[in-house]
C-alpha cells in the first residue's frame, strides 16, 4: 500500500504543478497578448494620424502649385509689359533720329 499511496502523492503533486505552471504560463500569455493589443492601438492611431498629414500635405501642395501658377501669370504679364514699353522707347528714339 505504500507504493500505491506513494504514486498517488506523486499522480496529485504533478497534477497540481500542471495546474500551477499552466496557470502562471496563461496569466503571462493574457499580459503579453495586452501589450500587443495595445502596441496595435497605438499603430492604428499613428496611420490615422499618417493619413491626416498626407492628406494636409497634399493640399498644401495644391495651395503651393496654385500660387506658383500666379506668380508665372504675373510675371508673363510684367515681361508683355516691359516689352510693350521697351518698343513704345525704341519706337520714339528712331523717330527722333530720323
């Protein structure tokens, strides 16, 4: 009986350990799968964030292509008029000479 009361100690011990070991083992998988959940929140956050900012930058870019263009209008304008002026000057001095 011995031998049998003996196995049955060691059958329950190796149970309970099984049972402590698993328990520990699944808190420190829950603890860890919380970290990642919140690893993933934070990514998500920052591709929304991302995405904002590609967004503001696009239209920033359009403002800056918009305001490049006026300035070309501009200066097409600014070099039709010094050419303007440029023939009226030239047209007069060959008057006078002539």
């Amino acid at each position: 009986m011995t031998e049998l009361t003996q196995t049955l100690v060691n059958a329950v011990m190796l149970i309970a350990v099984t049972l402590i070991a698993g328990s520990i083992g699944l808190k420190r998988f829950e603890a860890i799968d919380r970290r990642f959940e919140a690893i993933d929140r934070r990514f998500e956050a920052m591709d929304g964030r991302l995405d904002e900012l590609r967004t503001e930058l696009k239209a920033d870019i359009a403002r800056a292509d918009s305001h490049v263009a006026e300035v070309r209008a501009d200066l097409t304008q600014v070099r039709s008029d010094l050419t303007y002026v440029a023939l009226a000057v030239g047209a007069r001095r060959a008057e006078g000479s002539g």
